[in-house]
C-alpha cells in the first residue's frame, strides 16, 4: 500500500469517527482539503506555517479542535480559566 493510500484510508476512518460526512466505502471517498465539524477540522496536505522555515511544513493529515475558554469575571480574575 502506498504512502498516499495510507493517508487516505486515515482521512476515511478520521472523518468517519468525527461524524463528517463521507462515502458507504473507503474506496469510493474522496478527501476534501478541509473537512469539518462542530468544532473539529480535518486538514489535508495542508501547509504549515511557523516563525521560522520548516522544509517539511506540508503534512498529510492535520486535526485541530477549537477549545472555547470561559472567563470567570466574578472574582477579579481576568483572563484565568474558571
């Protein structure tokens, strides 16, 4: 199986356990760029970007969840996570 294969069949089962929409069969999925679900994307061969040059910044596969911080401004805390 070829490397591509393989990322591809981890697109597949990734999107599939998250709920996002995909195909009957792994075969038949086609993988989009980016995928995404409540407050959960799915990246494909998507370039990363750092202060600094990376010269392998386009990895094949990248999941990233949103965390909505909640502030408590009851007791002067600002900016701590309650």
């Amino acid at each position: 199986m070829t490397h591509d294969k393989v990322g591809a069949h981890l697109h597949y089962s990734i999107c599939k356990s998250l709920g996002i929409e995909t195909t009957d069969k792994r075969h038949t999925h086609t993988h989009k760029s980016v995928c995404e679900q409540e407050d959960v994307r799915v990246l494909w061969k998507q370039a990363v970007y750092r202060d600094r040059e990376v010269p392998a910044n386009r990895p094949d596969i990248i999941i990233k969840k949103e965390i909505k911080q909640q502030h408590n401004n009851n007791n002067n805390n600002m900016g701590l996570i309650s």
